[in-house]
C-alpha cells in the first residue's frame, strides 16, 4: 500500500493503543490538534481523552507524570514536540527515567517510550533545527531508535514499547512527508541491529535517520564513477551495532560516516572511533567524517543547506577515502 512516513508512525500508535490496554500518548497538542506534526490526527476521536492526552506545556513536568506512570505498570508513550524542548525534562530523563532501575537495585523499570522530532532542513532556524541523539546515546540506560523508513516508523514502536527499559525515538522532520510502499502486512521489526541498505565493496557510508536517502543517492552517483558503495543504516544508536559496521568496514576497507549533529562528540565520533580500536588494520585509509557545520543552525536556506551534510561532500569524502579525491 502506498502511504507516507507520518501514516506509518500513525498506524504504529493506533496498532499499540488497540493492543495493550496499559497504552496511552500523552504530549502538547496531541489530542484535538492532531499533533504538531499531525502523526496523530484523528486518534483523539478515537480513543478518546484518557488514552489520547494533551498535556500542558511543561515538558519537566509532564516527563515526569510519564515516568511515574510507567513505574505505576502502564505503557506509556511521550510525545515530545521537538528535541531541542527535550533540553527542558534532560533531569527527568538521565536522572529518573535512565537511573531509576540502577538506582533501585534492579527493582523498578521505567518502561517508557519517548518520541521526538528531530533534525534540520526545513528552515526553522537554530532553536529547532538540533540533531541531539548522539548527546542521548550517550547515557547508559536509554536505548536510542532513528526509523529511516517507512518499515522502521510502522514497526519500531511495538518493539520500544516490550521493552522493559527507556527508549527513545527520534524521528527527521523531513522524513513525516515522504512517500511510498509499505506492506499490507508490515509490523513489529528488530530494535537492535544495523541495516545494510546497499551492498558494496569499495566504502562503507555509515549513517541513520534523516541523511539515509541522501547518502543512497550518492551512492548511486558514485556507482556511474565506478565506486562500489555500501551503505549502513545504523537505526539503534545506544546501543550500537558494531558487529554490522566492523564487518562492512573488514570487507570494504574504508569508511565514512555522515552525521547531521555537529562534529565534536557526536555519534560520527562514536562510530570511527570504534573502527579504529576494532578495525585499524583492515583501514587502507583514515575514516571520513560528513557533519554539520560547527555554527548554530541558520535560518536562510541557502546558509541553512550549505551547514548541513550535502551528497557533494559525502561524494567528496568517499573519493578521498578511495584515493580519488
């Protein structure tokens, strides 16, 4: 069937409120409004305000009540509008929802899943366009999910909701439009492993979220110069699946690893540092790295896409990388 990233995750929610009674989403504009982002228009009517519930705007507080419901045995699922307003429930994330299970002896889990937009592109300047997953992989007691595709955004949220643990989604905005098939049947998918998205023998792209199509398109143009590319979807950063990537970099022998978060401490960091301490000597050269550039997101597009990560550079990294630069 043909639908779009936003029905998938749609679907997916409804899926899950239909399913297990103990489920509800809670969030701004949520309800009557649809979503901000409109993923959950038409749920309110429904499923009606107990299970669909718009929450005022206090992102500490209504964190909070999500985590105290989870604790109280419910399922429940947190829409947060967008990253960078995460910023403002960072406590309850680390220190309650992330530490409560160590901080209990292993008595309580918190099973919660929250969602969040992320990412730039769509010209909503520096206090909306943050691509902040890799500050939340860094936290142990998180699981950390990017859906890419259609598949991901129908099938991620059952699979984060069985866990007995915090999971956090994060989902592109520019990915919510983007059209295609999906299968009638689509459900739950793995919430643990890398996806090989294209085979390749000469370089490994390594990327997640919302630069995977653009990095599959400069493959593309780098297979007409006769670069054989492959591209990993790392979909789970926290925790990451260095299986996936090792194998892919043993085979192909060098790598590059595109990120739409800024370069110092991000998960490109992450990902090449684990390649060199598990991989250096399958390397034929040093890893490439295509981030944002290290400036507050600017509002122009045209300063706006030359910040970000284009296929031109990851073209250029990946010719550099195989000794055509």
């Amino acid at each position: 069937m043909k639908t779009t990233y936003r029905e998938a995750m749609r679907a997916a929610i409804r899926e899950s409120l239909q399913r297990d009674d103990r489920v509800f989403l809670m969030g701004e504009d949520v309800g009557k409004y649809g979503g901000c982002f409109a993923v959950s228009l038409g749920l309110l009517d429904e499923f009606g305000p107990d299970r669909i519930r718009d929450t005022p705007l206090s992102e500490s507080g209504f964190v909070g009540a999500g985590i105290g419901a989870a604790l109280g045995g419910m399922r429940p699922i947190v829409e947060i509008m967008t990253v960078n307003f995460s910023l403002l429930a960072l406590d309850q994330i680390m220190n309650n929802a992330a530490s409560i299970l160590h901080m209990s002896g292993g008595q309580f889990n918190v099973p919660i899943v929250f969602r969040m937009t992320t990412g730039a592109g769509r010209q909503l300047a520096a206090q909306h366009s943050h691509s902040l997953e890799g500050w939340y992989a860094h936290i142990p007691g998180l699981h950390i999910l990017t859906p890419a595709t259609l598949e991901d955004a129908r099938g991620m949220l059952w699979t984060a909701l069985q866990n007995p643990d915090p999971v956090l989604i994060f989902e592109h905005g520019s990915l919510y439009p983007r059209s295609g098939d999906l299968a009638d049947d689509a459900g739950p998918v793995d919430i643990v492993s890398a996806a090989v998205r294209r085979p390749g023998s000469d370089v490994s792209l390594i990327t997640y979220g919302g630069t995977l199509q653009m990095v599959l398109d400069a493959a593309d143009r780098l297979a007409a110069d006769g670069i054989d590319a492959e591209v990993i979807d790392l979909r789970t950063l926290r925790p990451l699946d260095e299986a996936t990537i090792l194998a892919s970099v043993t085979k192909t022998h060098r790598a590059v690893v595109i990120d739409e978060g800024w370069r110092s401490g991000s998960i490109s960091a992450e990902v090449s540092a684990r390649i060199t301490e598990h991989a250096f000597y399958e390397l034929d050269a040093p890893v490439g790295r295509v981030c944002s550039a290290e400036v507050p997101t600017p509002y122009a597009h045209e300063l706006e896409q030359a910040a970000l990560p284009s296929a031109d550079r990851v073209l250029a990294a990946a010719r550099e990388a195989v000794g055509r630069g």
